[in-house]
C-alpha cells in the first residue's frame, strides 16, 4: 500500500523531506535540552529526585491523554498551521519558565510544552509518511529519525555552552523552538490535508498492525530505560563516571549512524525482516552487554550496536505505519503509534530500574534483551503469516 497522494511531484517531495527534516532538528533539541534543564535546576531547588522524575514525565503523559484531541485540532487549523501553533506554545511556555520559580507553576508549563512539542511532532510524521514512497520509504524515515534523535543529542551539548543558571538557557531553548517553524514557510501550501471525521479509530489500528504498535512501545521503552540508567549500569559495573557517561553518548552516536543502513534494508527486502534483524543485534548486544560491561572498550561497541537496533525499531516502526495506512488515516495510526511510544517511555526507566536494584550486571541488559526477543518474535511471526496468505492468494 502506498499512501502518498499523487498530487506531489518528485521536486516537492524533496522540499518537503528537507523541511521536516530541518525542522525536527529543531524539535529534538528542544525536548533533548528542556528535560535535563528543568531537572538540574529542580535539583537545585532541592526537590526529592520522585518530584522530579514525575515533573519530567508531564510532557509524555500530555503526549498520551491529549493526542486524539491534538489530532481533532490539527485537522480543523491543517497540519502546517498547527505545527507552528505546537511550537509558539513550547517556546512561551519554555521561556517564561524563569519568572514563575516555583513547583505548580513548572509543573503546568512543562505539561504545555509537552502538549505544544506533540503537535509538530505528530504533524511532523504524518507529513513524512505521506511524501514517502514505498521504495524510499525506510530511507526517507530514517534521515527524518535520525534529524530527531541528533537533536535529542545536541541539546545536552547545547546547555555546556549557555549553562542551567539565570534565563539564558531558557530564552534560547524557546528561541530554537520557535527558530524551527521557519523551514516550514516555503512548504506551507504542501502540508497534506487531515481528514476532519477520518474513518480510521484508535483502537482499529491495533487490529491493523500489531506489529507497528509493538516497535513503538519497545522503542519508547528501551530508549529511555537506555537513557536513565545506562551510566548507572557502567558504574555499577566498575567504569569510572566519564565512561559510563560516554556510554549514553555512543548509544546515540550509533543510533543516529545505524539509521540510514537499517532503512535501506527495509526498503530492499520487508518492513518486517528487517525489524526482527534490529530485534536480533538488539537481543545479542544487551546479552554481551551483561557478559562484559565491565570492560569501557566492550560496553562502547556493545552500546553503538545496541542504540543502533533500539533506535530503529521507531524507525521501522514508523515506516510499517506508511505502508499499512492510506494517506486518510495517517494522522490518527501516528497518534496512535506515539502514544504506544510514549506510554513504553514510562515503563521502560521504571521496569529497568527495579531490575537492575535486582542485578547491577543483568538488570539493565536483561530487560532490553526481553524486549528485544519480543519484537522479534512478533515480526517473524507476522512475516511468516503474510507470506503464507500471499502463497494462499497467489494460488
């Protein structure tokens, strides 16, 4: 199924990808400055590290609860218009951060800068999606993830330079943010239409691809599992702390890189192959990873690969979501696919925390290798059963 409208010629296909692409840059640098900006100085104010871990988790339970209605609003403003509302209310709400210090206060404007990143973000997908063709389809998101994810990785980077005390950081978080509607000017007139009543519920699209939605949910959980507690599982493990550090950074150094080969499969063989591959280095990355964590030469490479297979589970994930859904029903399967997403971003830290409290060496690793197997049993399956109704079709 290819659900790219045929209005789009090839010179506006490529302005589009480029646009996206650019503008979630944008986007991924101010989710990956904004949540350990706001946890650094909530620590400063000597909040209990429970308040802060759930203040940080605000933007992703907006993600979950508003999404359908975000969907609803997206469709009656078009889904240009409502990626640059998405991205005047993060940067408004990021940047007056700074005269309203105080717990409550923070905890509402996170939960709308949440709620403001979500709009470009679905909107951001469902345009990708809708460009995209079925031959290019994994390539093309895999540039898209890799922009978002390069973004997540400068925005730390970003707070080294500008620092966490005072409005600077602040002012030039909501700054970026607002900066990223601008790629989308030229492209405006592109953006595909949304449905207003599309035909397509939330609750079908698990029916249509449970394997889509099982990659989204894994994603989400390994990636922030990975994120909160890999330089804890290096400490644990006999690495001084600049090394356990490092290991988040290669996790998405490899993520970032391993994208555009992992796409390329997808688009050569199946959607669903290649998965349970990513699924498989997955699985034999975090059992290594258990065997010589110990070693930073090791555990480096181990985490390249690992990043790499977790990371594009969303990747193919998302490229699934193209290939299933007609161009109509777009919009409500990604909102359906980032609320999976977001919902395994707050099982992941939690279920990987109390595992590695059971095993400093095994917590970590075994829980990305369990999800890991589950992806690849679901692909292999789905894939087995696909070929058998295609052999029953064909005969």
């Amino acid at each position: 199924m290819d659900s790219s409208p045929p209005a789009f010629t090839d010179r506006d296909r490529r302005r589009s990808v480029i646009a996206i692409v650019l503008h979630m840059l944008g986007i991924g640098i101010a989710f990956g400055a904004s949540i350990p900006l706001t946890s650094l100085v909530l620590e400063r104010w000597g909040e209990d590290a429970g308040t802060i871990g759930l203040v940080g988790a605000l933007p992703t339970l907006a993600n979950i609860l508003l999404l359908p209605a975000l969907r609803s609003l997206a469709a009656r403003l078009g889904t240009a218009r409502a990626m640059m509302l998405g991205c005047a209310l993060a940067a408004t709400s990021i940047a007056v951060m700074p005269l309203v210090p105080s717990l409550a206060a923070w905890a509402i404007l996170r939960f709308l800068a949440g709620a403001g990143l979500a709009l470009p973000w679905l909107m951001g997908e469902t345009w990708i999606n809708a460009v995209a063709l079925s031959h290019n389809r994994g390539r093309i998101i895999a540039i898209y993830s890799a922009a978002l994810f390069a973004g997540f990785a400068i925005g730390p980077a970003l707070l080294t330079l500008v620092g966490t005390e005072g409005w600077l950081p602040f002012l030039v978080i909501g700054l970026a943010t607002a900066l990223a509607v601008l790629p989308l000017l030229p492209v405006m007139s592109l953006a595909p239409p949304l449905a207003q009543r599309p035909g397509l519920r939330l609750i079908q699209v698990v029916g249509r691809s449970p394997t889509m939605l099982l990659a989204a949910l894994a994603a989400g959980f390994a990636e922030f599992a990975s994120f909160s507690l890999l330089p804890i599982f290096g400490v644990r493990n006999g690495l001084d702390e600049p090394s356990a550090l490092l290991l988040l950074t290669v996790f998405l150094v490899g993520g970032i890189l391993l994208q555009l080969p992992l796409g390329w499969l997808g688009d050569r063989w199946s959607r669903r192959p290649a998965l349970a591959l990513a699924g498989l280095v997955g699985v034999a990355s975090a059992v290594a990873l258990g065997l010589f964590g110990g070693s930073p030469l090791a555990a480096g490479v181990l985490c390249f690969l690992l990043g790499g297979a977790v990371l594009a589970f969303y990747n193919l994930g998302l490229a699934l979501l193209g290939e299933r859904f007609e161009t109509q029903e777009l919009a409500v399967a990604n909102a359906a696919f980032i609320m999976v997403y977001s919902a395994g971003s707050l099982a992941g830290p939690a279920v990987g925390g109390v595992a590695t409290e059971l095993s400093a060496s095994w917590g970590l690793p075994g829980t990305l290798a369990a999800i890991c197997t589950l992806v690849v049993l679901m692909a292999l399956w789905r894939a087995h059963r696909d070929a058998i109704e295609t052999t029953r079709r064909e005969g």
